[in-house]
C-alpha cells in the first residue's frame, strides 16, 4: 500500500472518525492535549487500523477483526460499579488497597485514598492531569514508537484514568488492585500511569469487570520506576465478549530497579497485550511472564519488545499458551540491545500446547543485537501433550479428562508458580481449572 496515497476507510475507521468528530469537544486536555488528540487521530485517518502488512500486527489484524465501531461509554454509575467489583471480584480473598476507573474516569468516592495517602501513595484523575501545564507529557510518548496505532488509537479517544504515585522510599505494605469497570455499553480509552519514587516498592493488580458490549478497551498502563524501586504487576483479562480488548504497557526502568510482571489471557475473542519495556539506568532486571488460554475460534496476542539501551542489566521472557478448538495464539517477542548495552543478559522463552488439531500458534522470538559482549538466547516450542506421560496417569487410575486437566496444569503453573508472587498462584490455578471444565 502507498503510505501517501489515500486509504479506503472500513466501516470500523469510519466509524471511528465520526466518532472522534463527536466526542472532541467533550474529551479532557489543553490545546496542546488536543494537538495530539488530532495527530493521533490523524495516523488512523492516513493509515487505517492496524492489518497485518503492519509486521507488527502480522498475526492479529485489528482492522479486519473490527466491522464497526461504538461510541464511547457515557458517565459512570457509582452504584453499578459498586456492585460489578462485588459480584466480579478478580482476585478473591486478597487483601488489597482499591482504585477504581469506571467508563474511563477515576472515582474517588469508590477508591482507597485516605488509606493509601496514609502509605505515601497519592492519586490524582488522569483528566484534570491533561488539562493542566504537564498534560501532554502523558500522552506524548515516543518509547512505544510513533507508529503504534492501537496507542494512537488511545491517544485520540482517551477519556481518563489515574495517575498514581508512591513517594520515594515507600514499600506499600498491601497490594493495589486498579479495577477498571464498565457500568454501560460502549468503548473505553484509559491511560494509568504508576510513578514509583527512588526505592519505593509496589505490588499492582490489573482487571477489568463489567461489558463494554460492541465497544473496545483500550488501556495503556505507563510505569515509570526511579532508580532503585521495585514493581510487581499481575494483570488479569478474562471474561466473554466479542468487543476487542486492547493492553499497553509502556515501562522506563531507571537504575538498580526491578520489574516483575505476568499477563494472564482467558476469555475475549480478540486479544492483544502488548507491552514495551525500555532500559534507561544500569543494573536493572525485568522479568515478564505471561499465561494465555483460548479456545473456540478466539485470538489471544502476546507482544513484547525489551529496550536494552544501557549496559548491564537482564531481562527474562517466558510465556505459555494453551489453544483449544479453532484458537490462534499469538507471540512475537523481540530483545534489542544497543551498541553501547554491553554486559546485557537476556532471555527469551515461548512455550504453546495445543489440545486440538485445528489450533495455531504464531511464534516469533527476536533478537537484534548490536554489541559484542552479551549474552542472550531465545527459544519456541509447539506441540500436545505428550502420549507417554498421559498414559502414565491412566496407567495409575486417573481417569483422561483428569489426566489431561493435570497436565495441562502443570504446564501453565510453570510459569505462575515462577513469577512468585503466592497469593495470585491459588487463584490462577483455580481459573485454569475452571477454563479446562470449559474445555
């Protein structure tokens, strides 16, 4: 396709134009806010959706997934999002701190703020940050490439979120569950962004409840670590629906930090979790995990690309997928390191079961080295499960389905039980449980 020459618009882009030509008016920001709100929309506009001629998007065609798009979500209702958290609840018997964004905008009254400003954690509503003197610089972010249409996409149409802040120095001494919730039908843009202070340590738990019924997500969490400070994130995307669910992590590493973080896949029908971690201070580490689960005929994107543009540091990728039915699982997983990131260690694993023959997996690990004093490594596998060790079981008195259900288990745990974090374990076990019921 000619890049200068104009496009064919879907019903999807036009819908998603007339939309725009809608909601401007109401949508938070300063003129410069509204600037990049045009130039986003513009990309949408000039390029379309993201297909898969965009190698990015190669396996997981947004624009041919899309037929239509809905308006935004209307104003939130306070008691409806009080009940969906309630009778929804992601992480069970967890003892958390809460912070909820309803249809796109942060509600306070529903929110753990005086308990935790009392931990050295203030928040403050993402659509009073983007009309202020600094609102640009949440939107205005170049470590995920200019080119990236579904944060484009965000861009344009973001209606709001929470900006969280750890002071300096702060270990919060339970985890934060950021609950996204759709009262109402229709599609949702939100941008979190979690500033943690030099030494500051925080666990961060992700879900969303309710339906957005035609309309998609589109969230971009943007985690900015000082030096020396520690984040935990477990996010949780499950539940039935057809709308597209659209995840962005956008994540600078300063020095001596660490970043630990598992996307956990199964439900929706169009799925992508895409995360950019970018090195900026020495000595750091991420490890990033993630456990995909589809059946019928859903898919479920897992992207990654790790910036290693500063020496000494390590990241570890290791991702499981399970597809059932007519699935497709997708993983496209890329390290870069910079001429000058000598001493980097990084590595990169992707592991797929597939439980019947008309399932696919698409995986495509990257390494794109340009120092010489490294070492990194990646590695895919696909296949079922393994004939001898299932008739092991049998062989013991375990009925098939069982069998099949502890092995399968036992193959996604490797990667729960790795990211370490024992509360979420029990309760991601069960859920794996549940879908292979399903299944």
């Amino acid at each position: 396709m000619n890049a200068s020459a104009p496009i064919k618009h879907t019903q999807a882009e036009s819908d998603l134009l007339e939309r725009f030509d809608n909601a401007k008016d109401g949508l938070a920001g300063s003129v410069a806010v509204k600037a990049l709100r045009e130039a986003a929309l513009g990309q949408i506009r000039d390029r379309g959706l993201p297909h898969r001629r965009v190698e990015e998007y190669k396996y997981s065609d947004l624009r041919a997934y899309m037929k239509s798009a809905a308006p935004l979500a209307g104003s939130a209702d306070e008691a409806a999002a009080r009940s969906l958290i309630e009778t929804q609840d992601g992480f069970g018997d967890i003892d958390r701190y809460r912070i909820v964004v309803a249809n796109g905008s942060y509600l306070a009254a529903l929110s753990d703020v005086e308990a935790l400003a009392s931990e050295g954690v203030t928040l403050t509503s993402v659509a009073e940050a983007l009309a202020g003197e600094t609102g640009t610089q949440l939107i205005a972010s170049p470590k995920t490439g200019p080119s990236d249409g579904v944060v484009a996409l965000n861009t344009a149409f973001l209606q709001g979120g929470v900006v969280m802040t750890v002071a300096a120095g702060v270990e919060v001494s339970k985890p934060v569950e950021l609950v996204q919730v759709a009262t109402s039908t229709g599609a949702q843009a939100v941008r979190n962004r979690i500033e943690l202070g030099e030494g500051a340590k925080l666990r961060l738990l992700e879900t969303f409840v309710g339906d957005t019924g035609e309309g998609e997500l589109n969230t971009v969490f943007d985690y900015d670590l000082a030096d020396k400070a520690a984040l935990a994130a477990t996010r949780l995307i499950v539940g039935k629906t057809d709308a597209a669910q659209l995840f962005t992590t956008i994540a600078t590493l300063g020095a001596d930090t660490e970043l630990k973080s598992l996307g956990f896949i199964a439900g929706p029908q169009f799925t992508r979790n895409q995360q950019f971690i970018n090195f900026t201070g020495e000595n750091s580490e991420a490890k990033i995990y993630g456990v995909t689960m589809a059946g019928g005929k859903s898919l479920a994107d897992q992207t990654l690309i790790v910036d290693h543009a500063v020496p000494h540091c390590n990241s570890r990728e290791f991702f499981k997928t399970v597809l059932d039915g007519e699935a497709r699982g997708v993983y496209q997983g890329r390290i870069n390191v910079a001429q000058h990131a000598q001493k980097t260690d990084g590595e990169m694993m992707t592991q797929a079961l597939l439980l019947s023959e008309d399932a696919e997996m698409a995986n495509k690990p990257e390494l794109e080295i340009f120092a010489d004093d490294v070492l990194c490594a990646h590695g895919a596998t696909s296949g079922q499960i393994d004939e001898d060790l299932l008739f092991y079981l049998r062989a013991r008195g375990i009925p098939e389905d069982e069998a099949k259900t502890l092995l399968v288990l036992a193959f996604l745990s490797e990667a729960i039980e790795e990211y370490g974090e024992d509360d979420v374990t029990e309760g991601l076990e069960a859920r794996v449980r549940d879908w292979l019921a399903n299944h």
